[in-house]
C-alpha cells in the first residue's frame, strides 16, 4: 500500500486526450454537471480525474463535461495503472457507490449550513448541492 500511495503524481493532461468509459453506469444530468461546474467554479480544480494507461477514464466522468462546460482544456490526472482490468471495473462502480453509501449527521449539517446562511457570502449556499427547500427544511429542524 504504501508504494501506490507514494507512487501518484499528478499529470495535468489535454482534456480532448481523455476518453470516457462507455461502461460506466453513473450519469449525470445536466444540472448536476451545471452543479460541478458551479462548485469548480466557486472552489477551483481539487479533485484529479483519475485515468489509466490508455487515458480511459476510471473516475471523474462527471468532472470532464464540467470542465469542458467551463471552457477548460486541461486537467490534472493521476494515473492508475496498477489495476487489472476487473478492478478498474470494480473501482468504477465502488467508486461511487461508496460515497453514496455515507449518511448525514443532519443536526452538524444544519448548523453548518445556519452558519453559512449568516455569512455575507460572495456565493449561494446553494454550491453545496442542496436546494434552497432542503436547506430550509433542516433549519427549521434545528430551530
């Protein structure tokens, strides 16, 4: 474990070299692509698409029409190529699905989101990903 973490390195690749997995079972909608563009907007580029040797994506499909949608032609990548071809698939799908798998301790989000609300912000809280409807229902919960 400890020679792949010691290993990365970030190559900042031309995005049109990058090639989608046609079997990646994640979408994205429209306005969640419009949500990634918004948050790397607001917060900059954190989180590298991960690709393989040939350049085919692994993570970081919803990210590439982000860019793109922001008129950015270059994007840093880490490149995973110690995977067989099942983990990548497998990595794939846990790559999502495990992230999806976490919960929320909503009393800590409500206050964080309060806190943010009684800021004089330059952005909309918004850029979290929640709506304005679920913003105010967890408000009204803590208050």
């Amino acid at each position: 474990m400890t020679n792949r973490i010691r290993d990365l390195s970030i190559e900042v690749l031309p995005i049109d070299s990058l090639r989608l997995n046609a079997r990646n079972p994640r979408t994205h909608s429209a306005a969640q692509i419009r949500q990634i563009a918004d948050s790397i907007q607001q917060f900059g580029f954190t989180n590298p698409i991960l690709v393989d040797a040939d350049h085919e994506v692994i993570a970081g499909h919803g990210r590439i029409p982000a860019l793109k949608l922001l008129g950015i032609h270059e994007v840093p990548t880490i490149r995973i190529d110690q995977l067989t071809e099942a983990q990548k698939r497998a990595y794939v799908i846990a790559d999502n699905k495990l992230a999806e798998n976490a919960g929320w301790d909503r009393e800590l989000l409500a206050l964080e989101l309060q806190y943010l609300s009684e800021l004089n912000l330059d952005f909309e809280s918004a850029i979290t990903g929640f709506e304005v409807p679920e913003i105010d229902l967890l408000l009204q919960e803590i208050n």
